[in-house]
C-alpha cells in the first residue's frame, strides 16, 4: 500500500518553499488599519482573488494590502477599493496599482514565499 503525502504532511521534515501563481497583483496604500480591513474585507467578497500580504507602517495609520488573481479580478478589486476608499474620509486612500505578471523578485519582496515543514514527493 504507497502512502500519498500532501506538500505540507511530508514525514521528511524538508524544508520547502511553496507560492501561488497570480497572473496579476494588486496593491493599495490607504491610512489606518480600520479602513484597510474595510477595504480587504470588501476586495476579498467582491473580486475573486486571494490575500497575498500586507505591510502595517506608522503604527498601523499607514497600510499597504496585496492581492492577487488574474488580471480581470485584479481589476475589479483595485475598482471596488477606489469605490470604497473614496467613501470613507477625504485623502484616506492614498494609492492602488496593479502588477500583471509579478516577477519572483517582486513576489519575493512582498513575503509571498514562504518557508513550510515538508515537501513534494519525488517523481
């Protein structure tokens, strides 16, 4: 009877390093941690893409959230920000920008790999 080990479960206790694939990224700065949550919570129900990461700076009044998934759903989040963040208070949403083929150097930096206990099966 073979065993099948899923990437995380492998009994090796290799090191491995695992990223998911966006054909795009999105990033949007906006002040303070309340309305960035607000943001992300809206982005993540209203385009279908994943959180990648997020940077808090100046104790949380400065934030910085990515997201990732196709160009299209990338689109749409970053729309659904600018919509949301417009709303809240004036000069509250600093900056969206979108990514389209992410380079590993960029994916890198923004933290999305990301070191796991375990590891692929050998073909």
């Amino acid at each position: 009877m073979s065993t099948r080990h899923s990437p995380i479960t492998k009994p090796s206790g290799v090191m491995t390093v695992i990223r998911e694939e966006y054909e795009a990224i999105g990033l949007v700065e906006i002040k303070y941690f309340t309305h960035a949550s607000h943001l992300l919570d809206a982005m993540l129900k209203g385009a279908n893409v994943r959180f990648v990461s997020s940077e808090n700076a100046l104790g949380g009044r400065l934030v910085t959230l990515v997201v990732g998934g196709g160009i299209e759903q990338i689109q749409a989040a970053l729309a659904i920000a600018e919509e949301k963040g417009q709303a809240l208070e004036a000069g509250c949403l600093v900056n969206t920008v979108m990514i389209a083929q992410p380079s590993e150097d960029i994916m890198n930096y923004l933290g999305e790999y990301r070191s796991i206990k375990g590891g692929e099966d050998n073909e």
